[in-house]
C-alpha cells in the first residue's frame, strides 16, 4: 500500500515539476480524434484548436488526476482479488449409501476437480455401511445431503421429511445371476427353481420386489419356485444349492467374475422394469430455508458425475484417493458397469420423471410394500434440476 501512495506522490511531482516541459512534448494533442484519413489541410487548425484548451495547470491536474485513478483502480482489483482467494467456504455433509468405492465417483471428482470449492461450498463425505442408515443421518441433521435407494422416498418418507433432487442412477443396477453352465437364461427358466431372495420381513428387499415384479410381468406361476435367505457371499449359488440369486451389477456380480465364476446375467431392466435406485436426496427444510445452497451443491455434484462418465482414468484416480483397501481393477469394473446406469442417453444425468416414480410406488403398494398411497408431487423436485439444465 505504501509503494502505491508513493508511486501517485513521485507521478504528481514530477508532472508539476517539468509540465512546460510536457506540454510543449504533448502539443500534438487534440480533444478531438485525428484519423489518418482526415484532410492534412486541416490538421495544423485542429492541433491549434487543442493547444488552446490546456494550459500548464489543466495539463497537470489531467494527469494527476489519471494516474491517481488508475492506482486506484489497481488497488481495487488486487483487493477483490485477495478476498475471493481468502473466502469463507460453506460446509456441507454427504451420507454416502456404502463405503468408499467408485460408485460414489462423481462425487469425488466434484471435490477434487474444486466444482464444490468454486460453488463456495467445502464438502465432507459420510462414508455408509451395515449399521448406517442414511435417512436417519438426514433427518438427525448429521448430513446436509445422502446418497438413497430409491425406494426410500415412500418406505421411510411417511412425513414428507425428505425430498429426491436428483436420480443419479437412472436404471437399477439389480440383476438376477445364475452360473453359467446352468443353461438358466431368462425368467421363464426360474421355474422349479431356488432362488435366494429370502422374505419381504427379512431379506433382499429390492430383490424380492423384482423378483415378483419379473415374474408378474412373465407371467411365472411362483408356487414352483424355492425361496431361500439371501447370501451377500454367495457360497450357495458356487456350491450348487442355489440357482439363481439377486446382486448388483456393479457389486456382485464384479466379486464374482474376480472369484473366477463365470455366470449368466439377467437384468430387470430388458422385460421393462426400469426403476430408479441411487438417489440424491435432502431435507425439505434444506430446500426451504437454503435453496441457494442446494443448487450450488447439485450444480457442482452433476458437473462431476459428467467429468466421471466422460473420463474414466480420472474418476478411478479420484476412487482410489477415497478407498481404504484398493483393488484398482475391482473399481475399473464398477465404472465400467454403472455407466450406462447414470447416463442412459434419453435424457440428462441426474433427471426425473414423475411417471417413473409413479410406476415405483404402484409396485410396492401391490406388493404389500407400501400400505398406503402417497403425494408423488411431494417426494421430489425438478426445481434445481431445471435450473440447472437450462442455464447450459
């Protein structure tokens, strides 16, 4: 600042000082603009038109003037400059849906590329697991935003707590899988069957409700079909007790080509059972009373989930960075396979329709999921989604 102050004394000095000087130097100057076009008749006029108008005192108080301005103006600048380095950000908490892994990549990226930063925001990531539950972690204010299934926003979602801002994947990643050498490809061969899918009081919740989903839509008779309990290790489906059990697409079924199984995939999704499953969600307080906040939170989480599916290395960089025990190849398969989950191609990553979350809460009033009706308007919002979208 000093140096500044000093810099405007030395310039009004020695203009002062040395302005006969400088006026007899600057003579040439006009008020008006000469232009190389103009009639060089009428040049030594004009000049002598401008030399009437300044004088030493003018001339000086001119650049003064000038000078003092522009130092100013610097001075400005390089004090903007220094407060938006040194802003406060907003801290903001995500509830992840599992623990650390590619599945959460977007959101990595978002950080580390500084999309959150840039929105003003400092994002600290919840990791989930067994024993979390992330509604709960919503609703008890220790997280701003969670990553849910889907099915949440009508299973935990009886007070209208919570709404949906964004479907981060688009396509469920639920398969049914069945060894390969079992010659089971499709629904229909699930007859006289077992199937590891357990009960709606006790086992794979969204597998079962696919489960009868598929086979209402196939037209399957269940009775023949033997259910049993779900098994995360999938020692029964190896060993032969099993013949087909439910998994992701971007879990399971990856553990199980790394185990060294080789198996049959059969995906909901190819018999028109397209439902929506990882969710972005967020209290309604939140979206009331900081909509600002919630925008520039999305805004910066889909900036990163369309670096993550258009730049694989980078997101597996960013993954790895977050993963405690890494097994890069492992995480490769999970981007792989959730991409064409999160975007589809039909429409815009993150986006939501009201018809498919229509067709979500009918299938589990039908199958005794849900007992009652609920607001579809009021589990979720395009507000933000709009917002966004259109200003791109």
């Amino acid at each position: 600042m000093n140096c500044l102050f000093w810099f405007i004394w030395m310039s009004c000095s020695f203009i002062c000082a040395n302005s006969q000087n400088l006026l007899l130097r600057f003579d040439f100057l006009s008020l008006e603009t000469i232009h190389l076009t103009d009639n060089p008749n009428d040049i030594p006029s004009r000049l002598e038109g401008g030399r009437k108008m300044y004088n030493n005192a003018h001339f000086c108080l001119f650049l003064a003037i000038f000078s003092l301005c522009s130092t100013l103006a610097l001075t400005s600048c390089e004090f903007d400059s220094a407060r938006t380095s040194g802003k406060t950000l907003e801290p903001v908490t995500l509830q992840l849906k599992w623990v650390h892994q590619a599945q959460f990549a977007g959101f990595y990226l978002a950080r580390k590329l500084g999309y959150y930063e840039s929105e003003g925001l400092k994002v600290t990531f919840l990791e989930g697991g067994t024993n979390i539950d992330q509604v709960e972690q919503l609703k008890s204010n220790k997280a701003d935003f969670a990553l849910v299934p889907a099915e949440s926003l009508f299973l935990k979602n009886s007070d209208f707590q919570m709404q949906a801002i964004a479907v981060i994947y688009q396509q469920s990643p639920l398969i049914f899988v069945s060894k390969k050498d079992s010659g089971i490809t499709k629904p229909e061969h699930f007859l006289d069957k077992t199937v590891a899918v357990g009960s709606l009081d006790g086992g794979f919740l969204e597998g079962i409700i696919q489960f009868n989903a598929l086979a209402k839509a196939r037209n399957i008779d269940t009775s023949s079909i033997t259910t049993v309990p779900y098994d995360w290790s999938f020692k029964g489906l190896i060993e032969g007790s099993v013949d087909i059990s439910p998994t992701y697409l971007t879990s399971g079924f990856i553990k199980l080509k790394h185990m060294g199984v080789d198996t049959e995939v059969i995906w909901p999704g190819d018999y028109g059972l397209n439902y929506y499953a990882d969710t972005l969600v967020t209290q309604c307080s939140m979206i009331t009373e900081h909509p600002d906040t919630v925008l520039r939170f999305l805004r910066a989480s889909l900036k990163g989930w369309q670096e993550a599916v258009s730049n694989h290395e980078e997101a597996l960089a960013a993954t790895i960075e977050q993963v405690k025990e890494v097994n890069k190849a492992k995480e490769a398969d999970m981007l792989d396979s959730q991409q064409p989950l999160i975007d589809t191609g039909v429409n815009p990553i993150g986006w939501m329709e009201k018809k498919r979350w229509r067709i979500m809460h009918d299938l589990l009033i039908e199958q005794g999921v849900l007992e009652k009706q609920m607001d579809i308007d009021r589990i979720y919002t395009t507000e933000f989604l709009v917002n966004i979208y259109a200003g791109q």
